[in-house]
C-alpha cells in the first residue's frame, strides 16, 4: 500500500492487523520464520472478511525457551531479541500507527513466549496516546481451538501447547499454508527429550531435543492443517466484528 492508500483505510476506519511472530528454529522440516508464517496466514483470511488491513510483521520474538520453545537458543538460524527490545519495538510501532489515525489494533502472536511482553507493548502505546477512543485485541491463535477440534486432531491425546513446538500442529498448519516450504522427508517421529515442569538454567542437553521438535509429528496432514486454520480464522473474524466495532 502507498501511503495514500493507508490515509485511505485510516478514513474508512480499517482496523490495522499486527503480526508478531519470532525467527527460531522448529525442527528439520519447517522453516525459521513458522511464526510469521502461520499467523500472516490467519490474518490475510481474516482480512478477506472485515475490514482490516495488515502491517508488516515484527519477525524477531522473545528469547526461545526450552519447554515451548524446542530447545532454546542452541539451533542455528533462532535469533532472539531481549524482552526490553521487543516491548520497545512493539509499542513503537503502535505509537506510529495511533498518530497516523488507527484507532483499532488486532495483535496476533505466533511465538509462545511473546505473549506477554505484547501485553505490555499494547498498555505501553495506549496509555501513552492521550486518546480515550482506542481499543486493541491480542490474540494467540493457539488459544483459539476449542477442545473439540483438539480431541479430533489429538486422538483425545492432546500434550499441551507449550510442548507442541514444530509438532502436529505447526507442522500441519504449514502443510495448508506453505506446502513449498516444507521438507515433508523429515517429517517423522524423533526422539523427545526429558520432559520437566520447571527450568534448568542452564539447560542440561537431555532437557532439549536433539531434533529442535519435543514432541510427536508424524501423524500432522495438510486437513488437520486446513481445520486448524479454519478455526481460527472463524473464532478471530467473530471477535474482531464484536469487539473492533
């Protein structure tokens, strides 16, 4: 879009989409940049149904961590950003958009460990306006899925979120997306690490997968990628009609 284009969409009052995802490695058959991919993906469907338009995606996330992020910052190609950085990037880039004129924000996330810190980035850009009129959703996609559509892509076998890094799930939702991009010869079952619930820091090498994917994939499939993305897409449009009105 030029920048007429964009006064165009601020006058019509679009609401503006932000992507924030992370560069990071997941496995030896996704690409790095997964967690762009998958919520640009989500959102461009979205988009085809209100009125929103999407910015350019911040595709530098939070540090990876070890027990949702497959192994940490060990893999080459993962290339992290401190908390302090992505909170001042992120409000930043929101600041600029709010003195441009939008006044509705949906932030999609599709890096675990930045949810938080997204929170923080939105309070930050919001409360430092002085506009009373804005409003802004932050959605990760992952939340999203209901328990049914869970139970049927799982086999009511389902092992968390925070495990399911570059597993079925990734795996399969990037099999609809961007089937180009993936090595489906290295789509296979590996060996999972140590599983824990707490943090070693340092990690200890039987903590982190030798693969970068703690959990099984072998069993993900472009259709459980299709109902996946459907889901969501459908779950967001109905959240951004109610509460980006």
């Amino acid at each position: 879009m030029t920048w007429k284009e964009t006064q165009q969409a601020v006058s019509e009052g679009y609401a503006l989409a932000l992507v924030i995802g992370s560069t990071e490695q997941h496995g030896p058959h996704l690409p790095l940049g997964t967690d762009v991919y998958i919520p640009l993906g989500i959102v461009e469907r979205v988009a085809s149904r209100v009125n929103v338009i999407i910015a350019p995606p911040i595709t530098y996330g939070y540090y990876s961590q070890v027990r949702s992020g497959g192994g940490g910052e060990r893999f080459p190609g993962t290339t992290s950003v401190r908390g302090s950085t992505l909170v001042g990037l992120t409000t930043d880039v929101m600041e600029a958009f709010i003195r441009h004129g939008f006044r509705r924000f949906m932030i999609l996330t599709g890096h675990y460990e930045n949810s938080q810190l997204v929170q923080e980035s939105v309070n930050n850009a919001i409360n430092s306006s002085g506009h009373s009129d804005l409003r802004a959703i932050a959605v990760n996609w992952w939340e999203l899925i209901p328990t049914k559509t869970l139970n049927e892509i799982y086999e009511n076998n389902f092992p968390g979120w925070e495990v399911e890094h570059a597993a079925i799930a990734e795996t399969s939702i990037m099999m609809f997306l961007k089937p180009e991009l993936v090595r489906t010869g290295q789509i296979r079952d590996y060996d999972l690490p140590t599983r824990l619930d707490y943090d070693i820091i340092p990690p200890t090498d039987e903590v982190i997968p030798k693969s970068g994917v703690p959990w099984k994939l072998s069993s993900a499939s472009k259709e459980k990628g299709e109902l996946l993305v459907r889901v969501a897409v459908d779950r967001i449009t109905e959240i951004v009609k109610r509460d980006l009105k």
